[in-house]
C-alpha cells in the first residue's frame, strides 16, 4: 500500500485510525470453557474434607447426601391435642396421667376408646388412630363414684391418621435428598442436620498463590520517580477469597526471571496467579519461565479487551497457573476469564456448569461472544445506552445495574479501577459493540451489588 493510498477504518474504529488485525488469540467462550476443563480435570485427583455443619456453609456438597434415618424416624403428633384409639366420635375416656411430651419415652398402648393429652412432635404411643386437635374438642367431667373421670369428644369428624406424621413421611434412611454439587444454605445445614449429619463432606478448597511481578511496584506511599502503587496486591488475594480459595500467600517478586522460575516451580498451590510479564517486552519473563519450567500452554491470549494477553498453563501435577496482565482492569477481566470458571469447577461449584456449550467457534461470524445463560453468573439484562465494541474482539465494560437495565460506567480503560469499584459486574459487549436495548449477558461480582443512584462520575456512555 502506498503511503498516499487512505487507510482503511474498520467499523467501530476512531476515523483515520489504522485497522487492527484480529491478533492470533483464543476467542473468548472458548478460552472459560478451557479454564473450566482444566479445573473439572484437576478435581479429579482431590479429595473432599468433612467439615462440622456450622463450618459448612457456602461450600458444596462432595458426595450426595443420604438420609442416615427416616423422617421422621417414629410416628409423631403434628399438632398439640388428643392421642386417641378407636373411630370417632367417641367419647373416650381420657388416662388420667401424664400429657406425652417431645423428647420423653412414649405412652403405653392405648386401648380401644382411650384417649391422652399429647403436645407437638411428641411420639405417639402404639394403637393411635389419630390426634384431635385441642380446639377441635371438648371434654366433660363423669362424676363416676370412683372419682372424677373425664370423656372426651370431637367436634369435627375424626380421620383415621390425621395430624399424624407417619414414620418416613418425608423419607427413608438411605435415600438421596441432594446430589453432589448442591450448595450448602442454611435450609441445607437444617435438613442435614434432621437427617442425622454431624459434618458434611465438601470439596477441598483450592489453594492459590499470588505472585505480583514488577519492579516498579511501591507497597506504600505516593507514586512517585517513575514507580506505581502496587493496586493488584491488595485486591487479588480477597477477591480469590471470596470466590472460593485458600490464598497461601500473596508475593512480591522483581522483575527477575531465575526468581519467578523459583516462586512458581516451588508453589505448593492448585493455582499460581500472577500479574503482569504477559507480553513480549524485555522483563516479560512469563512465556520463558513456564517453557523451562516444561509448562503447556492452554491459553495464550485471549480475544478479549480489557486483558488480551492473559494465559493459563498447566504446570504438571494437576497445577495450573493463571497469567493476569499488569493493567489493573485487564488483571480483573483475566480473574473473570480465566481465574473464577477454573476455581469454579476445581471446586465443584454448581455454577460451573458446563459454560459455553454450543458457542461458537473460531473464526464464525458471533465468535467471541457467548450464548444466553452460558456463563457462570448474571443472567442477561438490555443496555440502556449503545456501548462502543472491539472489531475483533469480545469487550468487558463494568455496569451498574438500574431497575432491569444495565448502565455502563467510564472509566474503564484497562489501567482504571474507578468504574469497577462501583460496578455490580462486567458486561460481556460483542465484537462490534452493543446497541441501545440489546440484552448482554452479565458476569457478577462476588459482593453484594452497589444500591442507589449511578456513581457522579459521568457514569454513562454518551
């Protein structure tokens, strides 16, 4: 091309800027998909650890969970009232002893036209035909000259069994009550516990090393001389936390490449993330340290924005590593790609699913983009306004949600975190660009969504 001849503009480019290439990269669907491969293949080698139930919540359920007894394990009164023998509608005569409590021994038989008082979750005693309700009685003194009796009569029609729950009602000892991969609510902690649970068995939950790479980095004080606030080591080791890992430690390694082959050859855990020496600069040390280390590559690059030298590598032994770029906003759209939906399936989380099934491959048409319900959280909601796409490539845009609306916010350059602080999670934007009311699918956050109005920050694209 001559330099008289005009460049072309590809759609969605700044006019007069030179078209970019689509860079040889994994599209994005694909590159969580691997990540959720390599973490389900990884899980296979782990095993679960029992944890008391009050230790247990918001895990997931390794082995199914077996009723250990039936429930309930004896015929029980469901309802404060009468323990009575014989059809309706009496009179019985009423034993004069002690009313059946919960948690006591049962009553002796009843015989045929007996009746005893009998509280709530009481058991009932043998040759009950049913339990009247208090209020669904009366009862009137005899006056027989051996000293005062009582009868007792319904005021309703008596069923046989009613207010009853028979033994078993709601299960068997040794039926399933939930599959593996349910996670664990309190209404699971309450049910486990009926069923007999004292601990539940859960997946091991996976150990993540965190190495920030850079000697540009400053741990304290004001930027200044060329050198950086380290913005990454404060925020990664909690968000991993609150995705499910056990962060072992969180590094600060030069930019030294004999060090970073020792840090990440000698880690103890399932995954080592680091930040930064992604690309192909002169301290980018990444690539040849996982090559001498005898990594394989499973992702290298991807067709993302925010973040598209990001990669994932097995390290042998079930480990993997995950490379975030240095930018911050790119290290949080490499955590969403790559880190969660592996840390999601090494878990054995619900969530990971079998995400991206059906999307479609590289090169097609809607390569990049994923399909409706397809990713591990969010749902789907309409923008409101147009949002500005890659040409190539699948872009995540931090959004506020706004009634059913998602409002996408400024500042998210892939070296900002001002958007992503306020968001409630990242827009999944397709090659192109997003018109105004088209559904994008969403990637959550895991903290409670931002309430309120849209941060004053020109929170809208315009």
């Amino acid at each position: 091309m001559s330099l008289k001849e005009p460049v072309p503009v590809a759609p969605g480019t700044a006019t007069g800027a030179k078209a970019e290439p689509p860079h040889r990269a994994t599209a994005w669907p694909e590159a969580r998909a691997a990540a959720v491969r390599a973490g389900t293949a990884a899980r296979g080698g782990r095993e679960p650890r029992r944890l008391p139930l009050g230790q247990a919540l918001g895990h997931v359920l390794a082995e199914p969970l077996l009723a250990l007894t039936d429930l309930p394990s004896f015929d029980t009164s469901a309802m404060d009232g009468w323990a009575v023998a014989g059809p309706g509608p009496g009179p019985w005569t009423v034993r004069a002893e002690t009313p059946v409590l919960a948690g006591h021994t049962p009553a002796a038989a009843l015989a045929d036209g007996e009746a005893v008082r009998i509280a709530t979750g009481a058991p009932v005693p043998p040759g009950t035909t049913a339990v009247i309700r208090t209020e669904h009685s009366r009862t009137e003194h005899t006056g027989a000259p051996a000293g005062p009796g009582l009868l007792l009569h319904a005021l309703r029609e008596v069923v046989s069994g009613q207010d009853i729950r028979p033994r078993g009602q709601e299960c068997r000892s040794g039926d399933e009550l939930l599959p593996v991969g349910t996670a664990v609510t309190p209404a699971v902690l309450g049910l486990a516990a009926a069923a007999g649970y004292d601990e539940l068995s859960v997946p091991s939950r996976p150990r993540v090393e965190v190495l920030v790479l850079g000697d540009e980095l400053l741990a304290a004080g004001l930027p200044h001389e060329g050198l950086i606030r380290d913005a990454l080591g404060p925020m990664l080791g909690p968000w991993l936390t609150a995705l499910g890992a056990e962060v072992l430690a969180t590094r600060r390694i030069g930019d030294d490449a004999e060090e970073l082959y020792e840090a990440v050859t000698g880690s103890a855990a399932d995954l080592v993330v680091t930040t930064g020496g992604t690309a192909a600069g002169p301290v980018d040390h990444l690539h040849r340290v996982l090559d001498k280390a005898g990594a394989v590559l499973l992702v290298d690059g991807v067709k993302v924005r925010p973040g598209h030298p990001m990669l994932l590598a097995a390290l042998g032994g079930r480990r993997h590593l995950v490379g975030l770029p240095g930018n911050p906003l790119a290290a949080v759209s490499g955590l969403l790609t790559l880190a969660e939906p592996l840390l999601a399936a090494l878990a054995g989380s619900p969530l990971a699913g079998s995400p991206l099934e059906g999307s479609a491959p590289a090169g097609s048409p809607t390569a990049g983009t994923a399909p409706s319900g397809a990713l591990l959280s969010g749902g789907r909601a309409p923008v409101r306004v147009e949002v500005h796409g890659h040409p190539h490539d699948t872009r995540l845009v931090p959004v506020v949600r706004r009634g059913d609306e998602l409002v996408p916010l400024h500042y998210n350059g892939p070296a900002m975190l001002r958007g992503i602080a306020v968001a409630d999670g990242m827009a999944v934007v397709p090659p192109g660009g997003a018109r105004s009311g088209q559904e994008l699918d969403v990637l959550d956050l895991p903290w409670p969504p931002t309430s309120g109005a849209v941060p004053a920050q020109g929170a809208c694209f315009t």
